[in-house]
C-alpha cells in the first residue's frame, strides 16, 4: 500500500483489539489511526520505521505493542527507553489515558515527532525527552521501565536502573528472549517472569521479559 487508507486499516485494528480483548473506546480506535497515519506519513522523510506498509504497521507495531497493554494494568509512572517513533508509549499512554507515559530517545528527529504525536492527539499523559537515559534525572521514579527492541538486557537495565522506583520493575519487549541476554544482567537483578505473546495476524515470536532486584547477595 504505497498511500494511507484508513478504510482499509481501521478493521484490522479492530478486529486485532477484539482478538486481544482489549477494553478500548471510539476515541482510542480514533487515535490509533491519528497516530498510524502520523507515522506513515512522517516515516517518509525522518526514517522511523523499516515497515512501511501501514496494513503491516497495524500487525507489526500497533498490535504488537497493544499485546503488551495488560501487562502495564497496575502502572502507574511508565518510562519507555529509546522510544523511537513511540512503540510501546504512544500506544500504552492512548490504551490507558490514566497512566503518565515518559519516552525518550537521543534523536532529536524522533522526539521532534514524538511532540507532535502528543500535540495533535491530544495527548496530556505524555512527556518527551531528548536525551541519553543515563542522563537523566527525574523527581518522580518509574513503576515501570520499558523498551522495544532499544539493547541488550543488560545494556537496558545498566543505563536505566537508576529512574527506577523501589519495588518497581522492567517489561522490555523482545521477539525472541535469548538466554545470553537473561545471563548477562547485573549481579542484582535477575528475570522474573517470561511471558510469550500471541499478536493478532503476526506469525512471528514476541516475548516480554519481566526484570526485578534479585535476591541474590553475590
């Protein structure tokens, strides 16, 4: 499909919602095309994404990332690291408008976008940061710390650790969930849960791996 058509796309979405049972409103199906259409057509000049086929971008990036929705039920403060064009945080902060969304990349192209993703949908859970994660510094941990495809486990956990809150933890998105990677964390911090994920139309592996302090002393 070289033009958006969102006749075309709205139903795949919808019908990938009702697969995932996902519990969202006219106004929400409504920004996930604004935000698809937004990224279909800056993609064009700013490079976001190799997919560029947006009947592929609904499977590939919305549904993905909206797979992952409930596993952020009790979020609260959500930090997505080297968010890109915003996969998972534009998509987690339209899926729950509750939540407060924190993205941030080192490109100021994609944070350019991120800002006018926020403008235009309307989007007041959000907040963008152009900045490298070790970087930076905020009053109010994160419950939680995300990441899609952005490093190696450990890479991940070593930049970020710092913005996390006591008790919270980090959901990075992966396809496949190398144990290379599980092995290499830090001393302190261990796996806690790895959680396959089926996304709607995607024949593909898609995984979350939960990351926690670990109760190991060495």
């Amino acid at each position: 499909m070289k033009f958006f058509d969102r006749a075309a796309v709205a139903p795949i979405l919808a019908d990938g919602i009702k697969a995932l049972a996902l519990d969202l409103d006219e106004q929400q199906h409504t920004q996930l095309l604004d935000y698809l259409a937004l990224l279909f057509k800056w993609n064009s000049v700013y490079n976001l994404t190799s997919v560029r086929d947006p009947l592929q971008m609904v499977t590939h990036h919305l549904l993905d990332s909206l797979a992952a929705v409930p596993s952020f039920a009790s979020a609260a403060n959500v930090l997505d690291v080297g968010a890109g064009g915003g996969l998972p945080g534009i998509v987690l902060a339209i899926a729950r408008p509750g939540m407060q969304v924190a993205l941030i990349d080192t490109v100021h192209k994609k944070t350019a976008f991120l800002k006018q993703v926020k403008a235009e949908l309307g989007l007041t859970n959000v907040t963008v940061y152009t900045d490298q994660v070790q970087q930076l510094r905020v009053a109010l941990p994160f419950d939680v710390i995300t990441s899609r495809a952005f490093a190696d486990l450990s890479d991940f956990v070593d930049w970020s650790g710092h913005l996390l809150a006591d008790g919270g933890q980090f959901i990075a998105l992966k396809g496949v969930a190398p144990p290379s990677e599980q092995e290499r964390l830090p001393a302190r911090w261990s796996v806690s849960r790895l959680q396959a994920l089926k996304v709607p139309g995607l024949d593909a592996e898609r995984h979350l791996v939960f990351i926690a302090k670990s109760d190991k002393t060495e």
